[in-house]
C-alpha cells in the first residue's frame, strides 16, 4: 500500500480529530488541576489542617506528570509500531475512564484513607492516557501537513489545551453560580467527571473514523519501523530528548503557575472568591487561545526556533513583574496578570509541538516527541504549584516570578543551541 496525500475534506477530518482528542483530553486533566484546589483538600483528605490537605491534594495533582512518561513509553511504541490511529484510540479511552471514575469515587469521610489512594491512582491513569495522547495527535496534525503549514497544521491540537482549559473553567463557574456550597460538595463537583462520558464517546466516533498518516504509511510500506522506539531514542536520539525536553520547560512552569497556582493562591492568600477568580481566569484563556494561531503562523513564516526564543524571553521578563501584578485587592491587575501571562503561553505552547516533533526521525517520532514532552511535565509542571506555594509563603511573591525567570532562561538557552531551525532529525 503506497502513501498518498489525503484529500481537502479528509485532512479536514484529521485536524478536527486532532483538536477535538486533545481537547476532551485536557479538559478531563483540568477538571482535575480545578477540583484539585477546590475540591479534594476538603473532601479527600483529614480535615484537620487544611494546608496540609491543599499540599496533598496538589501531591496526587503531580502524580499525573510522573505517570506521563510512562504512557510516552507504552503508548509511543505502539504509535511508532502499529500506528497513529489505533493508538490515539486507546489513550482517549485511558484518560476517559480514569475521570469518570473520579467522579464515582466515595470520599474520605466515607471510605478514609482509601479515598485518596483510589484518587490517586485514577490520577496516575489520566497521565498515562495524556502522555499517549499529546505526541500522537501532534504527529496526526503535522505528518498531514503540506509543504510551508507544518506548524499551523501542529497548531491545531495545540489549541486543544485552552479550549479544554476553558471548558472545564466555564462548567465549574457555572456550577458555582447555580448551586449552593453544601450541593456542590455533596455532590455537584462530580458532574464535570462524569459528563466526560459523552465527551470520550464523541471523541472516539471521530479518531475511528480517520485514516494513517502519510509519513508513518511511508515507514510501514519501507519495511523501517524500528523494534524498539524507546531504545533507540534514549540510545540514539538522546541530544534530541535533552533538547526537546529543555526548550519546552518554561511551557509547562509558566502554564501551571497561572493556572492551578494562580486559582489556589488567588483564592486563598488574596482573597478572591472562586467565581471571581474563575471568571477573571477565563478572560487569560482567551488570550491563551488567540495567540496560539498567532504563534504558529509567525513560526511557518520565520521558524520554530525562532517563534519560541521570543516567547521564551518574554516568558523570562513576565517573571520578573510576576509579583506588582499579582496582589490583592487590584482586579485590573490581576486581569492583567492572567491575560499577560496565558498569551505568553500560547506564544510558546503554539510552535513547540512542531519543534518536538521535528527533533526525531518518523520511525520513532511518537516516543520522542512523546517522552520529551512529558519528562518537561515532570521538571517544569509536576512541583510547580507546589514549589510555588512552598516559595510564596517563605519568600513572597516574587521568588515565584524568579523561579519563573530561571525556567525560561533554561528553556532559552536550549533552543539557542539547537544546530538549526526544524528538524534536527530526518526520516
């Protein structure tokens, strides 16, 4: 079977499955990070010391991230061995039954400790879907692509973290609005867990409706697939992992601060109300959405490499004025805040699933782009609430917006390195 260059309407098709997977995706792995500050510290921990619960509470949160690399691994070499499609198929099925199994779970009132064991481990299945997911549905969007659109085309998925983000912001805020404090933790916060339901469903009619990629048909018909894409990206393609996992650290630090640390610190240390807040948050999604098109048509136009060095280095200088924007009591500032910082996320988070990919070879490009993604989530998202909390209350506001700064000028100087703008890898 030769590879052929799909039609107008089946790529149609391809973006569509690529945006809406990652964007049911996300949305199951944000109700999460959301409950996780407003929810699980009160109902799924000992109710003694409400720090401490919110510090655990945020520990099951980053189970997700080391969960991750491992789906990179398990689902990668599927992807890079069977294929695209399949593969995409089972990690939408792996995040959808760990949330809505979430949303089923008895509480620690009522089962005590099990409760945040059966959490946590419901969490750790949602990092292994998404750490299949996100590589697969890059690689769906950019194998299609025609000559000069790879990064748009790649954009398209990418799109799928803040309509997910919005989404999952937007349902909470409406349950708040139309139920009261005792409804909502006896039983509404359960609802986003279990609509995800007829989400995965619809989800899962599209991808199995999709056909392989040109570049992994090209692979398959060749006779090259490789016997273990793990092996051969940590032994062979390891500057590319080092690389890949580097220029995309400030990505992940900077997208869990303003989110998952921003609602957390917002609502308890500034004194915001969680509709406040939420609504204030919605309107940084916004901006988060807008620039990730932006973004990917300036990095077609002048290069990946060159897309994120600006982003990176505006990510670098946003820290710097993390702390005059973010205070209380100045709900313009804030405003400001959030808007600032998600557009400088789309900045980033727009060309950077292209570079990633365009870092290995297609043979085994669904582990390495996977897995570089991923182990970024360890370093820069897993602790970042956490470390930020930790750093905030010791130390101000502003050691957050250095440790912000620092993560930038790693992931600054990693993409200054890299030998070219694209592929530094062929195949």
């Amino acid at each position: 079977m030769t590879a052929t260059a799909p039609t107008a309407p089946a790529k149609g098709r391809v973006l569509f499955a690529s945006l809406i997977g990652t964007t049911i995706e996300f949305f199951d792995f944000y109700i999460y990070a959301t409950a996780a500050v407003l929810v699980f510290p009160k109902l799924f921990f000992p109710p003694a010391d409400p720090a401490s619960a919110t510090l655990q509470s945020l520990a099951t949160f980053a189970l997700a991230f080391f969960a991750r690399p491992i789906g990179s691994a398990v689902f990668g070499h599927y992807g890079d061995r069977v294929g695209r499609k399949a593969t995409l198929v089972a990690a939408l099925l792996t995040m959808g039954v760990s949330t809505v199994v979430i949303g089923l779970l008895p509480t620690y009132a009522q089962i005590g400790v099990a409760a945040p064991l059966l959490l946590a481990l419901c969490r750790f299945g949602q990092g292994l879907g998404l750490g299949g997911e996100w590589g697969g549905a890059v690689l769906l969007a950019t194998e299609n692509a025609p000559p000069g659109k790879r990064a748009w085309y790649g954009m398209f998925p990418q799109l799928g973290a803040p309509l997910g983000l919005f989404l999952s912001t937007a349902i909470f805020l409406l349950l708040t609005e139309v139920m009261d404090d005792a409804a909502f933790f006896a039983w509404g916060w359960r609802i986003p867990f279990l609509a995800s339901a007829v989400l995965v469903l619809v989800g899962l009619w599209v991808r199995l409706r999709i056909t392989e990629t040109p570049d992994f048909q090209k692979v398959l018909d060749k006779g090259a697939r490789v016997r273990l894409p793990m092996r051969e990206v940590l032994v062979n393609q390891w500057r590319g992992l080092v690389a890949g996992t580097l220029l995309a650290l400030a990505t992940f630090v900077l997208f869990y601060l303003m989110t998952v640390f921003a609602l957390s610190w917002g609502t308890s240390r500034l004194g915001y109300t969680r509709e406040h807040f939420l609504l204030l948050q919605l309107a940084g999604v916004v901006c988060f959405a807008a620039t990730i098109p932006v973004s990917a048509l300036y990095a077609d136009r002048f290069g990946r490499r060159r897309a994120m060095l600006i982003a990176s280095a505006g990510i670098a200088v946003f820290g710097l004025c993390f702390s005059p924007l973010f205070v209380a009591g100045s709900h313009l500032g804030t405003l400001a805040f959030l808007m600032i910082g998600l557009g400088l996320m789309g900045l980033t988070y727009g060309p950077v699933g292209t570079l990633l990919a365009e870092q290995f070879p297609t043979a085994v490009r669904y582990t390495g782009a996977s897995l570089a993604f991923n182990l970024a989530g360890i370093f820069g998202a897993s602790l970042a609430p956490y470390i930020a909390t930790w750093l905030g209350d010791r130390h101000g506001l502003a050691s957050v917006g250095w440790y912000l700064a620092a993560a930038a000028m790693l992931s600054f100087i990693a993409l200054w390195r890299l030998p070219r703008d694209g592929a530094s890898a062929t195949g």
